[in-house]
DNA sequence: AAACTGACGGGCG
DNA sequence: ACGCCCGCCAGTT
C-alpha cells in the first residue's frame, strides 16, 4: 500500500463517522479527531470535511458537526442560517447565543 | 524557505 | 460562563 492513500483514508474516517451521526445529534471536531486516532489534529477534521465536499460528498450531514461551544463554525460554508435551519428541522434547539445544547444532543462515535 | 491561516481544543484568569 | 493564549497539522502565499 502506497504511503499516499493515508490522507485518503482520513477523509473515508470522516466521511465514515460523520455519515453516523443520528439525526437530531451532534458531535464535534475533536471528537471525530480522538475517535480517528489523530487526537490533537482537531482542525484536520474540518478541513478534510471542507475537503470532502470538494470531492463530491456533498451529501454528508456535516451539519451536525460543531465546535466545542456548541456553535455552528462551518455555517460559512453552508450559507447564511441554511446549517441552522437543518439541524432545526431534526428537533435540535439552539440558545439564545445560537448556539446547540451539548449536554442535551452531543453524540459520541 | 518562512510565516500566516484555519469548519478546533484545552487551560487559565 | 466568557475571553484570551497556546499548541496541533496541513495547506497556501
């Protein structure tokens, strides 16, 4: 197996993972980091998300993945409250800071 | 080649 | 509970 196919099996974890979230759960980037191994690489987590929708994974719900305060970093990418709106739709409330309660829908892989 | 950036997390005040 | 700083890892300029 060529050394090159080791990023490729990050973005697969990923895409794995993230693919299992249940609806109306969230969980966040470090999360995913420990349950893949890498551990402190938290930020490779999103940017292998922001990669994966490059590479045709539109369709993974990347928008139950959220930051350890709870709060929608990657609406950016979503635009405008779209990422919001859909976690809204599977019965995930936010505070008044926008932000999702934790402790009520975190889910861990 | 060096420095900056970024879908982050943890620790500290 | 919130804000600030530092550390991680790969990509970009």
């Amino acid at each position: 197996m060529s050394a090159a196919n080791t990023n490729t099996d990050f973005f697969e974890r990923v895409y794995d993972v993230v693919a299992r979230i249940p609806k109306g759960k969230v969980t966040t980037y470090g999360a995913i980091a420990r349950h893949l191994g890498t551990g402190r690489s938290s930020r490779m987590v999103g940017w292998a998300l922001n990669k994966t929708l490059e590479s045709g994974a539109g369709m993974l719900p990347c928008h139950r993945v959220v930051n350890r305060k709870g709060e929608l970093t990657g609406k950016t990418w979503f635009g405008g409250d779209t990422m919001e709106q859909l976690l809204r739709a599977e019965g995930v409330t936010f505070d008044e800071l926008g932000r999702v309660e934790l402790a009520r829908y975190y889910w861990e892989p």
